[in-house]
C-alpha cells in the first residue's frame, strides 16, 4: 500500500498516554443490582450480602463484566466526570479523518479481569495508543486499523500506589467507504422479498418445529425441571445435558418493547413493533407484537396472547397480539 507523508504524524503518536477518565460514581449496590437484572444474571455473590459474607470474599463484588460501564460518560453530550482528563484518547481518528477517511467501525474488543472490584472502590482509566496498521483494503473500503488500550485502575487513599484492576483493548477500522457497484437496471417486476428463515441446529430444531403444531415450546431440564430460553445445549441451572421440552400457554406480558422505524427492510412492515414477552412460565422471549392501535403505544405489564402465523407459505412464526384489560 501506499507511504503517505502524513502518515508520520500519526506513527509519532503510537505510545501516547492519555489522562485518568474517572468513573462517576463508587461502587455500590444499587448500581450492580440494576445490571444484574438488565442482564439476567443472578449469582447471588453480587446481590445477596448473607450469601456474599460466606464466601472467599466476604461482602459484596461487583460483575467482571462492569468493568467497562463504570467508566462511561453520562448520558448526553460525552459529559465526563468531575475531575477527568480534557484530553481526546480518539483524536488520531480525526487526524486521518482530515486526510479522506470518514467512516468508522468498532472491529473488536477484549477485556481483561486482574480481580473483583469490591463495593466502595472508586475507579479511573487511562488510554494509550497501542498501534496503527498500514493500510488496508477490506470488504468495507480502505482505511486504517486503531488499537487502543485502556488499564483501569482503583483509587487508593493514603498515599498508597493505585491498584491495577484489568485492561481493555479496543480496535476501529477508520475507513474510506468502498465504491458502490452501480446498480442494475430495474426490471418491470421486482423480487419479492422472502422472511429470513432461522438458523436450526440439533439444539434448537423442537423449538421451531413446534410452531408448525401451534405449539411454543420451551426447552425443559428433565433433571431439575428448570426452564430455560434460547435452547442451549447444556441446562444453565444445573448443567445437565438431559433436556426435553415444555409446551407454553402462549400468555405472558409485555416486559418491554421496542418499535423500528427506520431503516425499512423487505418484507417487515413499517413501523415494526417488537416485544420482550415475559411467559407466565417465566422465561422472555423476543417476537413480533401484533394488535397495535395506530398512534398508541403498548405499555410495559400489557397481557399479550401468542398467535401463529405463516409467511411465504413455508415460515410458521409467532406473534404476540396485544390482549386489552376487557378481554384479559
């Protein structure tokens, strides 16, 4: 690829460090319970103070998985808190963007763990511009790949050193767009546009299969009896491979929702509503909502009724109807 002479402006920034980027708030219960519930996750070494007391521990830890999210800018205007750096850790992605690369996406990320995060802690990162590619030709256009690497640390008090507590490596593309092929003629009739069919494995096969018998079912642990959704291959509660199926009642309620609007994909409807429909079973599962009043919003706790219907004559899906307080 080619050498531009800019480019050494942006090789003499590799190795930058950036200022501390402060978490907001301390570590604290209230928050930790809130992430745990958002993402099904009830390790009670994270919720239950009894249970946390008796362990290695002994108190409450914070998810691993958090790590990242103590550390976000408040909700808004990139509004960082009290005390962290004015400094841009992403400012060599505006350099090449001032040289004809526009566009950028997250390529990956990975986390790094050094221990749990104990309630009271209060944190910080700092970022270091790990490394820029060459430049690269991929199926999204040419640009450059953007390593950085963030080391999250505890705050000490007593003039003790801050404690190191994980790392995360971030990587973007910073891309100029491919060129569109130009598109083909339009013919006199277009292609009518199928529903994607799912992905079916020996794991999940019963579950799709039970629609064409108008039946939801939910996979079953034949050892503890515990549900679980999606199907895994492994029972999630007591991780036995022994799993059958339960036939669900097809009613539940709207746990939550949401309504896509833009952009329009062939064949879904516009808007399209779609529900988190918690089952009277217990489990949530994600599907289409169907019995919408024009201009009037579901509401989260609405009871819904399971209906199936078949598309393109082949595809037997279902679909959650709104059911109103009189017919409930």
């Amino acid at each position: 690829m080619a050498k531009y002479e800019w480019l050494s402006e942006i090789e003499a920034m590799v190795g930058r460090q950036y200022g501390r980027i402060y978490a907001w708030d301390k570590i604290n219960e209230a928050m930790v319970r809130q992430w745990c519930e958002i993402m099904g996750v009830d390790n009670p070494l994270y919720t239950d103070a009894e249970y946390a007391a008796t362990t290695e521990h002994g108190q409450l830890v914070a998810p691993p998985a958090m790590l990242q999210g103590w550390c976000l800018a408040g909700y808004g205007d990139e509004i960082l808190a009290p005390g962290s750096t004015t400094e841009n850790p992403y400012e060599v992605l505006k350099v090449i963007e001032n040289h004809g690369y526009p566009a950028v996406v997250a390529v990956n990320s990975n986390l790094t763990f050094d221990r749990y995060i104990n309630m009271g802690e209060k944190l910080y990162y700092t970022t270091v511009l790990d490394s820029i590619s060459e430049e690269k030709t991929t199926a999204l256009g040419t640009g450059f790949f953007v390593t950085l690497k963030m080391t999250y640390f505890s705050e000490q008090a007593d003039g003790q050193d801050d404690e190191k507590v994980g790392d995360m490596m971030f990587r973007v593309i910073k891309f100029k767009p491919a060129k569109q092929p130009e598109k083909p003629a339009a013919k006199k009739e277009a292609a009518v546009r199928k529903r994607p069919k799912p992905g079916i494995s020996d794991d999940n096969r019963f579950f799709w299969e039970g629609f064409e018998a108008n039946e939801l079912r939910i996979q079953e642990c034949n050892s503890c009896k515990k549900l679980q959704h999606p199907p895994a291959p492994v029972c999630m509660h007591c991780h036995s491979f022994d799993l059958g199926y339960k036939v669900a009642s097809g009613k539940g309620e709207l746990y939550s929702f949401v309504v896509m609007h833009y952009p329009h994909v062939a064949p879904f409807d516009s808007p399209n509503p779609i529900g988190l429909i918690e089952l009277e079973e217990g489990v949530r599962i994600p599907a289409g909502l169907i019995g919408l009043e024009e201009g009037v919003a579901p509401k989260i706790g609405q009871k819904v009724q399971v209906e199936y219907h078949t598309f393109d004559g082949e595809l037997t899906l279902p679909q959650f109807r709104l059911v109103s307080p009189e017919e409930s």
